[in-house]
C-alpha cells in the first residue's frame, strides 16, 4: 500500500486537491509494486465543505486496487 499526504491551502483547495489525487491513483495503479494508495489530507483550515462526502467520492474498494481517503480538519 502506498501513502500520499497532502495539505489544503489557501492555493489549494479541495478541487485541486481532487485533480491531484486522480492522478495519484492513476499513477500508482500502474506502478508494478503498488497495491493500493491510502491518501492523507490535512485541512487545517476546512476548505473542503463536505470532508465525508470527499473521503467518500476519493475513495474506492476495488479488489484490484484499492484506496482510502482520509480528511483530517484542523
């Protein structure tokens, strides 16, 4: 399992954030040694509005390659 950490930003927020991790997940499901991607975002100061319905849209319980999605507020 592969682990990505990232952090919202007054330039970042949840729609780069999201761009960013499609293609994270892309990029590792064809790495050969990856066999998932768990995902860490920091959001100290909540600009992702619905950080449950974020996890949830990110996230994927795919057999083949799986990924979780965490948002951790401030």
């Amino acid at each position: 399992m592969s682990v990505e950490a990232k952090m919202t930003s007054s330039s970042l927020g949840a729609k780069k954030i999201r761009d960013q991790l499609v293609g994270d997940i892309f990029g590792y499901r064809h790495h050969p040694e990856a066999a998932g991607l768990f995902a860490v975002i920091y959001d100290p100061a909540r600009r992702i509005d619905n950080p449950r319905g974020f996890e949830e849209g990110m996230s994927s319980a795919d057999p083949d390659f799986p990924v979780r999605v965490v948002v951790a507020g401030g």
